[in-house]
C-alpha cells in the first residue's frame, strides 16, 4: 500500500533597507510626477529581479531612471513593468 504526505512551507520575508540603499521622493521626469524613487541595488531587492535585469529594462525604456544620486530608478515604472511579466 502506498502512503501519500503532503508538506507545506510558510515563507515569511522582510526587506531592510540599509544606509546605501535608498528610497526617496523624487520627481521622474519622464512620468512628470513627483514619486517613490529608488537605487538599482533597492530595486533589485524589491523586485526579486537581478540588477542585469533591471538595466536592461532601463534600457528598452520599460522603466524610468533619473541620473541624480548615482542613480534613481521610478517605482511606479518598476511595479508596472513587475505586472506585465
């Protein structure tokens, strides 16, 4: 006779943000909005997508990025670019 188990996991996860990462309120200037801005390496934690990745959507123009503080990337840009994927 075979036996069947089912196991479940439960994964909790928290996002620190350190002092150089950085989340701000910024104006995109491509979206003509003042919003939530951030840095690539924050971005690649909020995303869960590599930094690569991140600028390769910079550079198709998926995503908005700002060249003050070493570089800003557009929340608002990066969640939508989250959903179509």
């Amino acid at each position: 006779m075979k036996q069947r188990a089912e196991i479940t996991f439960e994964i909790e996860e928290t996002i620190v943000v350190r002092q150089g990462e950085k989340l701000s309120r910024e104006f995109c200037p491509l979206c003509g909005i003042v919003v939530d801005m951030l840095t690539p390496q924050f971005a690649t934690a909020a995303s869960k997508k590599p930094v690569r990745q991140i600028f390769r959507l910079i550079e198709a123009g998926k995503v908005h990025f700002s060249e003050t503080d070493g570089g800003l990337i557009c929340l608002d840009c990066l969640t939508a670019s989250s959903a179509e994927q």
